[in-house]
C-alpha cells in the first residue's frame, strides 16, 4: 500500500450506509477501525449489541462487500463469519478453525498458485466476524455452562496475539493474530431483560417513565424510552455470562440502535437487496410494474415497529402477508400497486388468527 493511505474514514462510512440504516454510529466506530487495520495500525476489537434484525450481519457483510469491490483492497478482503455456537462445537480447536476458515478464503482470494507467505500475511491480517457470541455464555441460569466457559477461553486465547498452530495443504503454520480483527455480535436477550428491569425500578438509576407517541399512521400509543446503551455496564455483561477476561478484549462496545417506523421504511425500500427491490424484480420478469404507495409504505413499517425484538426481521413477514397470493398467480403485464389497504387487511387477518385472504 502506497504511504498516504487513499481512503478516510468517511469514505467508508458513506459506501457502508448505503447497505445499513440507522446504524450510524456503529458505522462510524467500524469505519475507522477498518482504516487502521487497513494501514497496519492496531484496531480495536469490536462487540457489537443488538437485537435481532438491527443490522449485525448486515453491516459485516457490507464490510466485506467494500474490502472485496474497492480497488487494491482486495488483499485485505479476507473476511470469515462464524456462528460462535457452531464453532464452540468443533473439537479440533477453535483457533485452528478460524485460521483454518482464513487461511482457505485466503487461498480463493489470491489464488491457489499463490506463495504460502502471502497467503499467511493475509491470514494474520484477516477480519473475523463472530456472529450469536452471546449464545457461549459462561453460565445459564445461574449454572455453569462448561461449553460456554471453554469457548470463551479459547477465543480469548486467539485473540491475545498467542502463536497458534493450524494444518493446512499438508503443513503446519504458526499464526500471530496481533494484526488480525475481531469483531463479535449477539443479540444478548436476557441482557436487554435484565437492564430494563433495573432502569424501570430506577435501581442506580433514576426511573423511566412512560411516554405517548403518535405514529406516522397516526396511531398513539406508550412506550418507554429505553435505550440500552444509555443504561447498560459492564456488570450487566458478566452477570449475563461474559467473562471480565474475555470482555476486556473487545475495547470497543457498541449498542446498535432499535429501529423506530422511519428507519425501517427505508430498509424496505432503498438499499440494494431490499425486500421490495427484490419483489419487483421477481414480478418485472412477468412484465409487471410493482408500486407500492407511501400509506402502504408507512403502515408496513409501523406494523413491524411493533414487534420490538425483530428489527428489520419484521418487514419481511409483514410484506409476506401482503404479497404471498399475489406471487403465486401473477398476471402477465400492467401496473399492480400495494395500497394501504391491503396492509391493513393482512394485518388484520393476522391478529384475528388467520392468513390473508385471497
């Protein structure tokens, strides 16, 4: 890499929000680690909190999509996502898995006929995404949860720059991961639980109270203003199953936001793959003009706002009700608009305990 490093930290951010929603703080903090493990500097390692469907994988995935499309920085694109709850299953050791996952992506990237030291410069400089990594939590219960324990354990090994062996094309290398980025996500339930329960009794804290919100449906409705990152410490992580040696990893902790009605009307909408990207492509090969009007827009976000833990998850169930009939017998050619209407006709026949009728 030349000595003046061509991108910023904003040019990172701008591709990145392109493909996630309302998470512009994490993509901030992702952006400029990624600039300096892409110039050789130590990078903080990342745990990444959220609910399910706030953007984890999502935002990993863009990362690795930005390494492997920008130019000259496709000897940096190697990127590895692992299920921590997979990976606590392996019994050859979870340090060699993960290399061993780098060290063959590594191989796709610069070819099998590359040198073996290239290949190993890109391992050690590699990006390891480590997905559900709040499913290897110590104790459950209360209990000890030894499968937990030694995952962490093992982990926190990898992570402490420890030489680690792997096998790999009928060899054996020794790995340093001082340069190597981790970056862990989980949704963390029972945490959110726990926290919640704490700032609503006001213990330590002053308590939350309830307030109205209108919808931009108009609807009205209370809800408290809880926000995890404003209550969260690292008591809750280690009470929740994270060990103090294993947390002190990651020095940089981040609490995605939930999506309230207007981000998730644009992750139905704009980024490439979207939901009803796809579904006009799916109908385009009929001939079909799929529309969808701005009530529609608006009540599909709000009926997935709803269901809190989901995030963009939601979305996808709520358009299903909406769109299944109309995918399994499209006409050929014309103009088919989804209207507020429709929404509510699903929605209703949902919460009366039926599918939407054809």
């Amino acid at each position: 890499m030349a000595d003046t490093f061509p991108l910023r930290p904003r040019d990172i951010f701008d591709e990145l929000r392109k493909s996630v929603v309302g998470q512009d703080d994490a993509i901030r903090e992702i952006s400029v680690a990624l600039v300096k493990h892409l110039v050789g500097q130590p990078a903080p390692n990342m745990l990444l909190i959220g609910n399910s469907g706030s953007g984890k994988t999502t935002l990993m995935r863009a990362v690795e999509q930005f390494l492997v499309q920008t130019p000259d920085l496709g000897g940096y694109a190697n990127v590895v996502r692992l299920n921590a709850n997979v990976l606590a299953e392996e019994r050859q050791g979870y340090g060699k898995v993960v290399l061993g996952r780098l060290y063959e992506n590594a191989r796709k990237i610069l070819g099998a006929n590359a040198p073996a030291e290239e290949i190993i410069r890109s391992v050690q400089r590699g990006i390891v995404f480590i997905d559900e990594v709040d499913k290897v939590r110590a104790n459950v219960s209360g209990q000890p949860n030894v499968r937990g324990i030694v995952a962490q354990e093992a982990l926190l090994t990898l992570m402490e720059n420890e030489n680690v062996e792997f096998e790999a094309d009928g060899r054996t290398f020794v790995v340093n991961s001082a340069q190597t980025l981790f970056v862990a996500g989980g949704a963390f339930e029972d945490l959110y639980d726990s926290v919640l329960r704490r700032a609503t009794i006001g213990q330590d804290v002053v308590p939350m109270k309830p307030v109205v919100v209108v919808s931009s449906s108009g609807e009205v409705r209370e809800e408290l203003p809880f926000y995890l990152g404003d209550y969260l410490k690292y008591d809750d992580l280690f009470r929740y199953g994270m060990t103090p040696q294993f947390i002190s990893r990651f020095e940089s902790i981040i609490v995605l936001n939930d999506l309230g009605e207007a981000e998730l009307a644009r992750i139905f909408v704009e980024p490439v793959g979207s939901i009803f990207r796809t579904s006009r492509e799916y109908f385009a090969r009929f001939g079909i003009d799929l529309q969808i009007t701005r009530g529609a827009l608006v009540a599909i976000a709000w009926d997935a706002a709803r269901q809190k833990r989901l995030g963009a998850r939601a979305l996808r169930e709520s358009y299903r009700r909406i769109i299944r009939a109309l995918e399994y017998e499209p006409q050929n050619g014309g103009t088919l608009t989804i209207d507020e209407e429709m929404v509510r006709r699903a929605i209703a026949a949902r919460e009366q305990g039926s599918g939407m009728k054809r």
